[in-house]
C-alpha cells in the first residue's frame, strides 16, 4: 500500500492534492500544459501505479494546465520527426514496457476516474478518454498527431480506444487522415459526457467526484470494476501487438551516426 506523503512531491510533470477522498492529478510541464516526451511518459505509468495502491483514494480527477491538456501538437513533415533515427533494443524494449505500464496502470486504478479535459489533447489523447467519466472544455480537441500523421504506427492504445468509442470505420479514418474533433463533436459521438465553459469544467469534475465518493466505498470500487474490464481485456489482448508493430515501423530509419 502507498500514502499520498509517498508520492504527492515525487514526480515533476504531476501536481495533487486530495479533499474529502477526491485525488486531483494534474498534469504539467514547467507549470505549463503538458508537454509530451520520455519524461512524462516515463513518470505516469509509475504514478498511476502509486495513487492505485493508496486505498484513501475514492475518486480519482486528471485534468491539464492552462490551454491545453496535452502537446505539443505534432506537425506532419516539419522535417523534425520524433525518431529521426532508428533507436536501440534497449531503448525500445523499455518504451515498450512503458507505453503498456501507462495504459493498463490506468485502468488497473480501483477507484471512478473523471477527466477534466480543459482543452486540445493532442498528444495521448486517448489517455482522458479511458475515465469514467469525461468532462470537456468547449476549447478542447481530441486528435492523434503523434502516429501516423507524424510518422509512427498507431500502436500504444489509441488502436484499441479510438475503435471501442467512435466504432471501427470512423476510428480508421481518424487515425489515418490526423482528424480533430472537437468538443462539440466530441460530445455528439459520446466521447465525452459533458461540454463546459473552461472555467467550469475542475469544478464540474469536483462536483461528480465528491458525490461518487460520498458512497459507500465497497460500492464504489466494484462498480468500477465491473465497469472497467471489457475494456481492460481488450487491451490485454490487443496493445502489446501494436506495440510491436509500433516498433516495427521504426527499424526503416536510419541507425544514429
């Protein structure tokens, strides 16, 4: 088991702090929205795991810093692709590991989780999507910059998420054309629960939360588990493919000079 005193000041892209049994988990970079790289992507995985353990939890709300849940947008043929050469075994064995930690850590939080997604998620955009239940900006954006359109596979999740919520034709054309979707839109495929003025959007997800928590605690984690598992097994069954094929389509870059 782990404490909040464990954890609350032990990773630099995360600030929380916990009321009445709601965790708030808030992602950042410098203070800023969240910039994506190996930092963060390294630090979630093993965070989810700590607030997971830590049975004083009853809710869990992820949200972002400032304008953006996550960046920085990925911008197709800037001639500054994210693997511009070829990595190693090594390197690649871990960012695997850690692409499966990320997901399945998440889903293996025993509590309800509400995103509060307070504007354009563009990178790990199916990361806010993966709650219980999702609140949205009417600024926020949901699109997967980093894959194809940035050269990359769509193989850490969002080949299992997108499919599950928008269905298999409109979750292939969305991962192969870069397509945004944006709040409105969002909402009216049911990706997203509720759209909100960004300055309501945190205190909407407290709202949620703390009625969530005032039940009883057995209710409460078993009605996430039963809610979570479909979910959890397909991505049991389907990311460590698409991390490998993710991989795979590494190995035609350049080897590093």
């Amino acid at each position: 088991m782990s404490q909040l005193k464990d954890y609350q000041n032990k990773y630099k892209h995360i600030h929380f702090r916990r009321e009445d049994g709601v965790l708030e988990m808030r992602f950042h970079t410098n203070g800023g929205s969240l910039q994506w790289g190996l930092a963060p992507h390294a630090e979630l995985p093993d965070a989810f795991y700590d607030l997971g353990r830590d049975r004083d939890n009853k809710v869990v709300i992820i949200t972002g810093t400032g304008a953006e849940f996550s960046g920085p947008r990925v911008i197709p043929d800037n001639g500054n692709p994210l693997f511009a050469t070829r990595p190693s075994a090594t390197f690649t064995e871990n960012l695997v590991s850690e692409s499966r930690r990320l997901l399945m850590n998440l889903m293996d939080i025993e509590v309800p989780i509400v995103s509060a997604v307070n504007g354009p998620a563009w990178r790990h955009s199916e990361m806010p999507l993966l709650a219980d239940i999702v609140l949205a900006a009417d600024t926020a954006a949901f699109q997967d910059s980093a894959h194809f359109p940035g050269g990359l596979v769509p193989g850490d999740g969002v080949h299992v998420v997108y499919p599950m919520l928008l269905g298999v034709n409109r979750a292939r054309y969305f991962l192969l054309t870069g397509q945004v979707i944006h709040a409105a839109q969002a909402k009216e495929l049911g990706l997203v629960a509720e759209v909100l003025p960004p300055d309501q959007v945190l205190p909407r997800a407290w709202e949620l939360a703390r009625m969530i928590a005032a039940r009883p605690e057995v209710l409460v984690r078993h009605t996430r588990a039963i809610l979570v598992e479909s979910i959890k097994r397909q991505l049991q069954e389907f990311l460590p493919l698409g991390l490998y094929n993710e991989c795979l389509g590494l190995m035609d870059r350049p080897e590093p000079k």
